[in-house]
C-alpha cells in the first residue's frame, strides 16, 4: 500500500494520501489548499490517479482543497451526510464504505468537535488505522465550543465508537500542535489526559473551561469551505 502523511506548518493540519498501488487509483483525506501543487506533484510522481478527496468535517483552521483537486483532477469530493457543504460531489452515511482500488475506508459518524464530523476507518473487517479528524488528537481532543460542537456528543464519539475499536488501531488525526504523527487507539485509552480515567462529567467540564480563541482564520475558512474552498 502507498500512504503519505503530508504537513501543513502554518495550519498544524495533517493530509493523508493512500494508494493500493494496483490500478494506480489514490484518495486523499483533509487537503489544505495552499499545498493544492504539492498534492499534485507528489500524485503525479507516485504515477497516481486521484479518484476521491474528502474532508472529515468543516474546517475552520484553513481552506480546503477539495473544489481545486476536483478541477485540477476530475476526483470525487466526499464529505459526511451531514455538512452544509451543498458543493460536494458525494455525502456518505455512517456504516458506509468508500471503496477505492482496494482501499477502504469504512465512515463512521463522530459529532463533538463539529455536528458533522465523521471518522474513516481503514480496513473496517480487520482495523487498521482511524482517521479521526479533530474529534480525537493524539493526547487531546478536538474543541467543542463552536459548529455544532458538543463535549457530550465527543465523549460519545470517542469512548463509545472509536474506543471501540482494537487496542493496535493507529491513530492518524487531522491535526498535532506538538510534534506527534500518530497514536493508537490503546495509547490514547491510556494516557490522554483529557479521557483517561475520566467520568462523562469530567471530561465535559474540562472541554467547558478551555476558554481557547477563535481560529485566526475561522471567519474566513468556514464560507470558504462551505464552497468546498472556491471562492
């Protein structure tokens, strides 16, 4: 399988390509929009088709890259049932696979950081990975003081979906402020601060009382992305 974790330095944003390598066909989860030429280079070197772009949910941190790699490529855009994203090719339920050249990503429905995030799970009939966009980080957990966010509906998400998941699942989260490119599912079970150990109620009352700023870019990324990052 070809996978490449891409960074985005000034968004502190994660992009994920993977490839089966068989027919060539790739998907791509979370692209930024200044690094759309990257994208395209690095698909373009690999000898990739680009077939499905997604988003785990509406980002406020930075633009999408979604409506440019659908121009640039003719890909699918894909987002979960629930975005306001009227701009996307292809919305996806929760339970359903995206099924890309022997790649699949099984979604599942994780609201809390936003009321329209979902997760994509890797090889659902043996897990081997979760994309978790912002709704779990590797030690943290995704803010839920905006979009729909609800600490309630994210300690859901975590504790009763994605902790479900085995113990060895790796992690690959939308974004790291600190260094780290991915955790498992049993390492955050055991030493995320925010969950480990924790009760329902403590857990909402921590996330009440971050008392974080706006995005710098919110009033700008979330229009934009909306129109899949066409302006």
């Amino acid at each position: 399988m070809i996978f490449r974790q891409l960074f985005d330095p000034v968004s502190s944003t994660y992009t994920y390509v993977l490839s089966s390598g068989r027919g060539r066909e790739a998907l791509i989860i979370d692209p930024v929009k200044d690094l759309l030429d990257h994208y395209l280079r690095l698909i373009e070197d690999l000898d990739l088709r680009l077939v499905r772009a997604i988003d785990t949910h509406t980002h406020a941190d930075h633009i999408t890259a979604l409506g440019d790699l659908r121009d640039r490529t003719g890909c699918v855009t894909v987002m979960g049932e629930f975005t306001k994203a009227a701009c996307v090719s292809e919305s996806i339920r929760e339970g359903e696979n995206i099924d890309v050249d022997g790649i699949r990503l099984h979604a599942v429905y994780t609201p809390g950081h936003t009321d329209e995030s979902f997760s994509f799970v890797l090889n659902p009939e043996r897990p081997a990975a979760v994309f978790t966009g912002d709704v779990l980080l590797i030690r943290g957990t995704g803010r839920t003081d905006f979009q729909g966010g609800n600490p309630h509906k994210s300690w859901d998400s975590i504790t009763n979906k994605l902790f479900r998941l085995p113990d060895t699942t790796t992690v690959y989260p939308a974004h790291d402020y600190k260094g780290w490119m991915a955790s498992s599912i049993g390492e955050e079970k055991r030493a995320n601060p925010r969950l480990a150990g924790k009760s329902e109620a403590e857990y909402v009352q921590i996330m009440n009382t971050l008392n974080l700023p706006n995005p710098k870019l919110m009033d700008v990324a979330v229009p934009a992305n909306l129109a899949c990052g066409k302006s």
